[in-house]
C-alpha cells in the first residue's frame, strides 16, 4: 500500500456531477485542495458507459447542460456530442490536472478523532492500493452500476442460441446486418436503439411489459435558431431557451399533477398523431401510470414511430414467459423469433457507489439514516452526495447542490470548523420515517427492486428528497449552513 495522498475534498466520479463538482471548486473554494477519483478509463460516466447505437440524451441540452456553460447544438445530442460538452468544460477550467482515472473507492472510513476520511483506492491499472485522506468526501458517482445492467432472470434464458447483448455492455463486434432482432424494454434506451438499428437488421421487435410516454417533436429550438440569426450573444441565447424550457416543463409538470387524465391523453395524442392510422395506440402506447411517475423522453424528430411506421420495427405487448433457443415465447403463447436479444431492461441501483463505509469503526448502512435535503444523511460527518431529478434534467440538481456545497465549504473555513453532521431534532425524533420517495411520486422498475437500500426521509422539507426544482431553485440558493438540522465541530 502506498503513502496516504491527503486532500481537503475527494469527489468521487468524472460524470456529469464530478465535472459540475470540480468546476465549483476551483471556482467557489480556489484554496481547497482536491481530487476526482473515477473508476473508468475515462471522463464522462453514463455517456462513457454507454456505447451502444445511436445514444443520447433523453432531455434537452438546455437544461442538461451546465448553467455556466453554453449548449449550442441540437436539443436533444449524441452521446459523443455530450462527452465532447464536457472535455471543453475540463480543458477550459483546467480539471484534467484533478482527476485520477481507473481508481475504484473500495472504502471510506470515518475517523472523528481525526475529522478525516480515510479511503482505500484500488488502482484498476495495476492492482495496487491507494490511500487517500480527506476532510470532505463528495461522492458523484451516479446511482447505478457501470459495470452491469439488469436482466431479468428468464425462465429458459441460458438456452438461447443467439447472442444476448445488455446496451450498457454493448460489444464493438456486434453486428447486427440482416439478423432478426428483439429488444426487450419500453424507456428511453429502447426507443433510442430501436430506430438506430432498424435500417440494418431485417426487423427489430420491441417486446414491452407495459408503455411508456413520450415527447415527441423537431430535434432543434425554434427560439434559439431566432436569437442567433439575430447575432445574440450564445451565453445569452443559452439562458432565454433555458428558461423558457424550464417554464414549458413546468407547465406540462403542473398539469400532469394536477389534471393527469388530462396530460396523459395530450402526450398519447402526440404519439397517435405519429403513427399510421388505425395503429393500436390503446394496447401499445397508453400507459397504465400517470405522467411523470416515470420519466418521459423525448424522441427527437419522432425517428422511433418513422421506424415503426416504415415497417422495420414493430412493438409488441406482453409479458415474457420464457425465453426459448430461436427467441421469445410470450405469455400470450405467441413466439417472437430472434438471432439477437438485446436487454434494455433497467439499471442495477447502486447506493454511494457501493463503497464500504464505516464511521468510527462502525459499518454505516444507509438506510438507517434520514435523508437532509436529498444531499447529506443523518448521522453521516463531512459526505455530501449528488442525485438529480427524475423530472428535469439531472445537471440541474448537480449545479444546485455543487453551489451550496461551495458556500458549506467556505463557511466552515471562515468559522475553523471541521466537521459538519446532519442530525435530528427532538421533534424530527418523534416523526414516523417514510420510504425515500412515494411509489405515487415515482416508480421506476429499477427503483422499486432497490428502495429498502435507499435512505429515509421524514415528512418535512429538511428531511427530504423533493422532485421540486422550482421549489429547490428558490430554497438551495438561500439555504443557510448555519441551519440548525447541522451540527459542527
């Protein structure tokens, strides 16, 4: 084991939240010293991770951008296109020299004598261990495992004769060429293979258990093409189509709370209005939840319903009963051929990167704890954590939390504190824990499988994990450190 590399912040993760997290400190805590540790070979998280055809993003580059930096391309862009946003970001802000790629934090151990975190690295490169100290541990790492998605497990699935490729572990020697094709899946994964295969295969065959709802529209903004032929300067253009989008997004979350029969009926419209006439919109595109219990993505120049449309992909729904060694027998009875089945079936939750965190030597399970404010837990000394929303763009979350987590930092510098904990009141103490989230608020698959690992919240606002940006973007900004919720030594 090496000598103990000691900084005053560790963030954990070069993704989307681990750039967001780095550019703040360099620009709100110039004087901290810090490190991003990330266990890919590269930057970029879930747009590394994920290779698979035609990826991109299911909301718009307005939003999912950085607030600090300008998109200026399609709403709606490529994987590629994403990761090539955030070199510029690290090369402008100068981050590379930060980041220590193929690093897995395999655990955290908390020392209050010392007020530090002590982590134990694993360098993937070469197997040696690395140690690495720090006051502030800020882990970015997303909320699933990079390193395997979930599939079901099949009745008859080691039987199959063809290949079984999940997207998350997309095979560069996958060829797809005239082969008969299932993709089993109805999010925003599956609508986005689906039509970049469908031109290759012979047909692709999108098996569903349940719809999913969609937007569907150009893949451009019409006010941002207006505010550049009029020579606006980009930073400018950025923030009017970001604030617009924000308005419009409210309004449909507005109207999809309020008057959900109302919302669901406009979006299937949508969809009906994109597909031939007489399409069994009913069994194939009208799902059994309301809006925004899960997410909604966008099909950007409505390419999924064009594929379906030309007669290169079709939808099916049902459920799967087992699967055979030429393909799909469903519930139905119905057998769905296949040379490829292709598993865009969720994500493996992972709860703080699946470290091993202990606090004075005692293990830390997390869903012991109360979440404060969707970024911190009870209990738990110098740890913040990023999880962004499932309603609005995640980046928005990231940026709020990264600027509250600046203005903790400094305060805690500008008072010599050293530790700062998350801790219950006498009256939060009398209050009945709830789940994380409500299953009436949202509720994913894959969410659902893991939820008793997530940690609790109460029935207030501090002690909580709110879908609310609007609500947050007025709160965070304001949220002073010294909230009594927050005890420092």
């Amino acid at each position: 084991m090496s000598e103990a590399r000691d900084v005053d912040v560790v963030v954990v993760g070069a993704g989307i939240s681990g750039v967001d997290a780095a550019y703040h400190l360099r620009r709100d805590c110039p004087e901290r010293t810090f490190v991003v540790l990330d266990a890919l070979e590269s930057f970029g998280g879930t747009w590394l991770t994920h290779r698979y055809p035609g990826v991109r993003s299911d909301t718009d580059l307005y939003t999912f951008g950085y607030s600090f930096k300008p998109w200026t391309g399609d709403p709606i862009a490529s994987g590629e296109r994403i990761r090539e946003y955030l070199r510029e970001v690290i090369d402008e802000n100068d981050l590379a020299r930060h980041v220590r790629f193929q690093r897995r934090v395999e655990s955290a151990s908390w020392s209050s004598a010392e007020n530090r975190w002590t982590l134990r690295v694993r360098d993937l490169t070469s197997g040696d261990v690395e140690t690495y100290r720090c006051e502030f541990l800020w882990m970015c790492q997303g909320y699933y495992r990079h390193d395997q998605g979930y599939t079901p497990d099949w009745p008859g699935l080691d039987t199959f004769e063809g290949r079984v490729v999940h997207p998350q572990q997309w095979p560069e020697d996958l060829d797809l060429t005239d082969q008969e094709v299932v993709v089993v899946g109805s999010g925003a994964t599956a609508a986005t293979l689906v039509p970049a295969i469908a031109e290759r295969c012979a047909h692709v065959t999108m098996i569903q258990r349940s719809p999913t709802y969609f937007f569907s529209g150009e893949n451009r903004d019409e006010l941002a093409d207006q505010l550049r032929a009029l020579e606006v300067d980009e930073a400018w253009v950025h923030e009017i189509v970001r604030r617009n989008r924000l308005a419009q997004l409210k309004m449909l979350t507005d109207v999809a709370l309020s008057e959900p029969d109302f919302a669901a009926q406009e979006l299937i419209n949508l969809v009906r209005a994109e597909l031939p006439e007489g399409f069994d919109v009913d069994t194939h595109f009208t799902p059994r939840y309301r809006p925004w219990q899960q997410r909604i993505a966008y099909v950007p120049d409505g390419d999924l319903f064009k594929a379906i449309s030309s007669g290169r992909a079709s939808v099916v729904t049902d459920e799967i009963a087992a699967i055979t060694p030429h393909g799909v027998r469903l519930a139905s009875g119905d057998e769905q051929r296949a040379d490829v089945l292709i598993t865009a079936t969720g994500f493996e939750l992972s709860v703080l990167g699946d470290v091993h965190f202990t606090i004075d030597g005692e293990v830390l399970n997390l869903a012991e704890r109360v979440t404060y404010r969707g970024m911190m837990f009870s209990g738990v000394p110098n740890l913040c954590w990023i999880f962004g929303y499932f309603r609005a763009a995640w980046t928005l979350r990231a940026d709020l939390v990264c600027n509250y987590v600046g203005r903790l930092l400094n305060y805690m510098r500008d008072h010599d504190l050293h530790r700062v904990v998350p801790t219950l009141r006498d009256e939060d103490l009398a209050e009945t824990p709830l789940a994380w989230i409500g299953d009436d608020e949202f509720n994913p698959s894959y969410l659902k499988r893991s939820l008793h690992l997530m940690p609790q919240r109460l029935a207030k606002p501090e002690w909580g994990h709110t879908q609310d940006y609007w609500y947050e973007r007025d709160v965070l900004p304001t949220l002073s450190p010294e909230d009594d919720c927050l005890v420092y030594d």
